[in-house]
C-alpha cells in the first residue's frame, strides 16, 4: 500500500465525520451539567480572569484555552464551542482510519472508523464539551504519529504532552510511551521527551505570568485529598444501574434493549475482548500493535477514579483498532457476522440522533442560533425573560451552564458546588463572595441527598447538603418562576428588597 492511501483514508473519514457532525451536534443544546464548566470557564478567561487564580477548576488548563480559542475566533455562541468537540471526534476518526489503513485496506478502515465513532456518540452527551474527550484526542494523536511515522517523535511529545495540560491522569499516556521508547525505540525517546517538556514549560509560563501557578498546584492538591473518594466508580458502570435498564420492559422489548445496552457498553466490553484478541494473536502481529496498546491502556488506566461506561468512552478508539486489526485477520464467516452486528449496533446511535435532530426547533438566543428540544427551547426563552444578560447570577449547586446560556456574572469562584465533595473552606469561601457581591438572582435546584448519591455515591455522607449556603438563599431571596431542567424543577429566585442578604 502506498504511503499516501491511508492518508487519504483518513482524510476521508475525518471531513466525514466532521459534516455528519456539525449537522448532527453543531448547533445542538442538550441538558448537560459538565459542558458548562468549560464554557463558563471560558467565559470568564475572556473577561480578564485566569484559572485557578480566579476561578474553580478540578482538572488542566488546556479544555479552557482550547475553548477560548473557539469563542475568540468565531464569536460567542454555542456553535463555536462545540467546533472544538468536532474537532476532536474527526481527529480521532482519522486516526483510527490511518492506523488500520497501514495494516489493512483502506475501505475496512474507513468502515471501522466511521462505525467507532458511531458508537462513540451513543450517549449524546459524548458529542459535548469535555476535558477527557479533549485530552483523547490529543493523546491518540500521540500514539498515531509515533506508530504511524519513524519520524514526528517532537511533535507527538507536544501532544502527549498538552493532553497532560488539560487532563492531568492522562500524563500516564506519555510516561508509558517514554517507557516503551526508552526500550524499543531509543532514537525517538529524546525528542519525544522535548516535546513533553517544551509544551509544558510553556503552559507552566503562561500560568506563571497569570500568578496562577502556585493556585494550580494548590488546587492539584485539593483534587488530590477530596476528588477521587467522591467520584469513585467502578469498572463498567453505569449511573442507575443496569437492571433499571430493563425496567418496563415487556417481553418483546426485550431483545431491543439488549442491543440498545450493548451500543452503550461497547467501551467497557472491548478491553476485555482486546486482551483476548492479544493473547490469541500471533507475536509479529502483537509487535505492530505494541504502541497502541500501551496507548489504549494507559489511556483506560488514566480514567481513575471514574470507570464507568461514560469514562471508558475516551479510551475505546485505540481499543477498535486493535479490535479492527484482529478480526480483518481472523476468519471471513466471523468477520462477516461481526461487521453485521457492528453494523445494527453503530445504526442505533445514528438512528437516535438523527431522529433527536428532526424533533428539533430553532431558537435564537443569547449564545447564537440553537436548536433544541420544545421543552429546552421553552426553558430557554424563560431564563432570557427572568435574567437579564449580563446581570449578576448565582446557579446552585450544579448548573453551570445557565451562566452560559444566561451570559450572566457568576460572582464566586465556583462554576458549581458539588456536595458531598467540596469542603467546608470551600462553602465558607463561596458563601464570603456572595456576601460582598450579592447576586440578584438565583437558580436554584433542589439537589437532594438521594439524587447526589445516584450520581456520586461515594460521596461523604456528612457534606449531603450545603446548609450555610441554603440558610443565606432562604434568608434574602424570594421565588419569582420555575423551570424545568432535565425532568428536575429549578426556582428563579430574586434578591429581597430589605438588602438583608449583605449583612
């Protein structure tokens, strides 16, 4: 095969995963807490404040730069961020396209791509902004060049090493590909580990010059003591459970949830099956595949504390190229009837966003042209009637992404509040800041201690409720409206007229 084929193989899946895509999620709302960590995070870079320094954050720098990057050059709006979330999933599509090309043919690769991706976006919220699917991207990049090329070892050193900068358990990609060229490929170990360093001194100089490096390495501490008790998931779980799945269901059903739930757990069944694969394959195939194994585990191994299906997504590509490469070796009747199921299983993603995307209307609002849900889109158009742009917004405990919707001033330095994770310090600091700048209006969702350990449920039972906060909400705000968020009521509180709240 000529060098330029899986190139072109490559290209052609990425350009079409970036059409389906924008169509698809482009413009697309959905209610999502995460993403608005890091467009409010933006938000608030763009208007003078630096991470950390200024403002919360668990993880990298880098999810926020990139995009910062995004809103500076096409404007504020909903659509901007999410070319960064396109970009990602189209560089990690041709990606797993290059890979399997140079082994394989390039129409199986293609297919192999596309399907993966597919599979990716099984759960819409996969296709929204977030670190872990920017860090992935970056890292898989990393393992492409180095296995993909003799040369590139600086330029995938950057890379690595940036995926370091905006996750920092993913640094375990790099360490374990420094490890594996300081065995097998010394030649490229030196400049692959430049690259490490020179991307990083250059982030360190950037926050350095913001004052917030010595913030960075305090709040790195605080993820270290409070982050991984709370957050703790175990391997291929899922939020509610996987019998609640099935709850319902009458016996013709059935056979359909089933494959719906294997569409949705493909990232927790694949390590498993790849290891297999490996221990099955012969030594000079297992050679070839080396990096991308040590990428995908390291890249599995770096979801700690989180192991649940949702975290396992971000390592599943490296794992369909190996999976990829194995069954175009193995046996045409199973190859055959694994691309047929691989085929059912990729069409049900497919089929569910596409149908979401047709149910959805337009919405002209603060953050550009959107398209949501009726129901979404009604909310919408009421928290642009009940907070004025620009106004002064609290959003508690869990709702960051009305300061985006909203284009609202968040007047502490928490995007959100997650009890049972958050220290008392940490109530005591945000319950200081909404003193010295009352907001005046709240939205407030009644988080309850049942629905906290749903989500989070190693949480410390002790912090359940953020009660200093809650009294402050009771005593200086009044409830003007409802909402409806994701099935969940959120009031829309306004500061009372007797100024109590200051005091």
């Amino acid at each position: 095969m000529t060098r330029s084929r899986p190139l072109r193989a490559a290209l052609a899946a990425s350009v079409a995963v970036a059409i389906f895509l924008w169509w698809l999620a482009g413009r697309r709302y959905l209610a999502s807490n995460d993403e608005g960590i890091f467009l409010e995070g933006a938000l608030r870079i763009l208007r003078g404040q630096a991470p950390y320094r200024d403002f919360f954050i668990l993880m990298g720098p880098g999810a926020f730069w990139l995009e910062v990057l995004a809103l500076k050059a096409f404007g504020v709006s909903l659509a901007a961020s999410h070319i960064v979330t396109i970009a990602d999933l189209s560089v990690i599509a041709g990606c797993v396209c290059l890979l399997l090309a140079r082994w394989t043919s390039a129409g199986w690769a293609v297919w192999v791509a596309l399907a993966s991706m597919l599979l990716q976006i099984a759960d819409p919220a996969m296709a929204q902004a977030n670190h872990r699917l920017d860090s992935a991207a970056f890292a898989i990049a990393a393992v492409t060049l180095l296995t993909a090329t003799r040369k590139n070892g600086f330029i995938a050193g950057l890379l690595a090493g940036f995926a370091a900068w905006i996750t920092p358990s993913v640094a375990l990609v790099a360490m374990a590909l420094l490890a594996w060229l300081c065995f097998a490929e010394r030649g490229r170990f030196i400049p692959f580990l430049s690259g490490c360093v020179a991307v990083s001194a250059c982030c360190a100089a950037v926050l350095a010059s913001q004052r917030a490096l010595a913030p960075m390495l305090d709040q790195m501490l605080w993820t270290g003591r409070n982050y991984g008790g709370a957050n703790f998931m175990p391997y291929g779980s899922r939020l509610g459970g996987y019998a609640a799945f099935f709850e319902g269901a009458s016996g013709g059903d059935i056979p359909s949830r089933i494959l719906v739930l294997l569409a949705l757990s493909m990232p927790a069944l694949l390590p498993p099956i790849v290891l297999l694969l490996c221990r099955a394959g012969r030594a000079r195939e297992n050679r070839e595949l080396v990096p991308v194994t040590i990428g995908a585990f390291a890249l599995l191994l770096a979801a700690y504390p989180r192991f649940d299906v949702p975290h396992l997504t971000y390592a599943a590509p490296l794992f369909y190229v190996i999976a990829g490469f194995h069954l175009s070796r193995g046996n045409a009747a199973v190859r055959l009837g694994v691309f047929g199921l691989v085929c059912v299983l990729a069409a049900i993603p497919a089929g569910f966003g596409i149908f979401l995307r047709m149910h959805m209307v337009p919405v002209d609002s603060r953050v550009g042209r959107i398209v949501a849900m009726p129901a979404d889109a009604e909310m919408i158009r009421a928290i642009e009637r009940d907070v004025p742009e620009g106004a002064r917004v609290f959003c508690f405990p869990y709702l960051p992404m009305f300061y985006f919707l909203t284009l609202g001033e968040n007047p502490t330095r928490f995007s959100y509040l997650q009890p049972g994770m958050m220290e008392e310090r940490d109530e005591q600091l945000a319950l200081a800041e909404l003193r010295a700048r009352p907001p005046d209006t709240i939205l407030y969702q009644n988080v309850t201690p049942e629905m906290i350990l749903r989500i989070w449920p190693n949480s410390d039972p002790r912090r359940l409720r953020l009660e200093k906060i809650e009294a402050f909400l009771r005593c200086g705000y009044r409830p003007i409206s409802a909402i409806s968020y994701n099935g969940v009521p959120v009031r829309v509180l306004r500061r009372a007229p007797d100024e109590s709240i200051g005091r």
